[in-house]
C-alpha cells in the first residue's frame, strides 16, 4: 500500500484509487439526463408588501358640523309650560322645606344648634332653590321626571308623616327625659301614665257594666219565656 508524508514528517497510508473505475463513474454521471419529469420549481414567496401608512383623521366638514348641530337641536327637550314648571316649583319647594323642617327637628332634640342653623337656612331658601331646580328640570330630563313623580300632594303627604313622626319621638325623648317635658309640646310621663291608666279603668269599667247589663236582658227574657209556657191541662 503506498504511503504519504505529510508536514511534519509522519507516514501516512493511502488507499490506492483505481483511474479506470472513476473514469467510468464520471462517464455515467454525465450521460444521466435525471428523471423524465423535472419537479415544478418552489415558488417563492411574494415579497411582503409595504405597510400602508394610515389615513389621517381630517376635520369634519362644514356639511357635516351642520348637520350634526341640526340634529343635536332636533332633540333638544321641549320646554315646559308655565302650568308644568309651576307645579314643578311648588313640588322641590316642599321637598326643601321638609328636609329643612327634619333638621330644626334633629337640632331640638339633640340639642344641636349646629342643625338648628341648617334647618332655618334651608327653610329660608327653599322657593329660590326650588325656581332653579325648576329651571335645571326645563333641560335635564331625569330631573324633570323626578319633579314629576313628585307632585305637591305626594310631598304633603311625606311631611305629615313625618310631623306625627316627629311628635312622637319628641314624647320619646321627654319620656326618658332628654328634653324636658312639656317643652316642644310634650306631656309629663306621670301625666301620660295617669291618663292612660285612668281611660283603661274607665274602658274596663265600660265593659263590665255592658256585660252585667246583657246578664240582666238575658235572665228578664229568660223569665219572659217561662212565664208564656201554658199551665198542662
């Protein structure tokens, strides 16, 4: 076997190569034509496109702001008649003075003038504040609607129940001696337990003689009866 000698001085073995046998593998590799049918080309891949800058947001024209304006104008609320925003004034007037009169009740009973001078404020403004609610009612409609439910008897019906309410808390009150009592219209406890206690024995004493009186009906027309009974012959 022939040997080679490379740089640095090493032997190195070498299979021999026979000329003859490449000549022929060369020969045959040129007279190959390859399969009959040649595979399409791959198709590429399209380039990918630029990106589009973005359009830019322009003012909206003139047509178009009037049309808008024309539209916001045809949805506008109606205003109200001089009838409905009366109603709607004597409405929030009550409504104001009710919560005026619950704070003068709060700062009595509590001894609070700090309320005190919230309800008298309130009080004192209550038909200013009610005429601009009424106007903010003529272009907000959740306020018209609210001042609407809310008509003058509703809200005179609220602030009687709230007086009697208040009469009550303030005897409360008088009864456990947080306010002294007879002030504010309130009667001494001993006063109300007497009273009370005097028109139960009166009741009781009513219905004792109703029921003595029903006895004696009963036994008369017990007595009625026997007496209409034939004598036997």
């Amino acid at each position: 076997m022939p040997t080679l000698t490379t740089t640095d001085g090493k032997p190195v073995d070498v299979t021999p190569v026979d000329p003859d046998a490449v000549a022929a593998q060369m020969q045959a590799a040129l007279n190959d034509d390859g399969p009959d049918e040649q595979a399409p080309p791959r198709r590429q891949p399209a380039p990918a496109e630029a990106e589009k800058p973005k359009a830019r947001r322009g003012r909206t024209p003139k047509a178009e702001q009037s049309r808008t304006a024309d539209k916001a104008a045809e949805t506008a609320p109606t205003p109200p008649s001089p009838a409905v925003t009366a109603k709607r004034v004597s409405s929030a007037e009550e409504t104001f003075k009710l919560a005026g009169t619950c704070l003068l009740l709060v700062g009595k009973v509590a001894h609070m003038p700090s309320f005190l001078a919230d309800g008298y404020v309130v009080n004192a403004n209550a038909a200013p504040l009610a005429e601009k609610l009424a106007l903010v009612a003529a272009v907000e409609p959740q306020i018209a609607k609210w001042l609407d439910k809310a008509p003058s008897e509703k809200v005179t019906a609220w602030m009687g129940l709230a007086s009697v309410t208040a009469g009550l808390g303030l005897q409360a009150a008088a009864n456990h001696k947080i306010i002294k009592p007879g002030a504010m219209g309130t009667t001494d406890p001993a006063e109300v337990i007497r009273a009370n206690e005097e028109a139960i024995a009166a009741a009781q004493k009513a219905a004792e003689e109703e029921a003595a009186e029903m006895a004696r009906l009963a036994e008369d027309d017990a007595k009625a009866d026997a007496d209409d009974v034939p004598l036997a012959a």
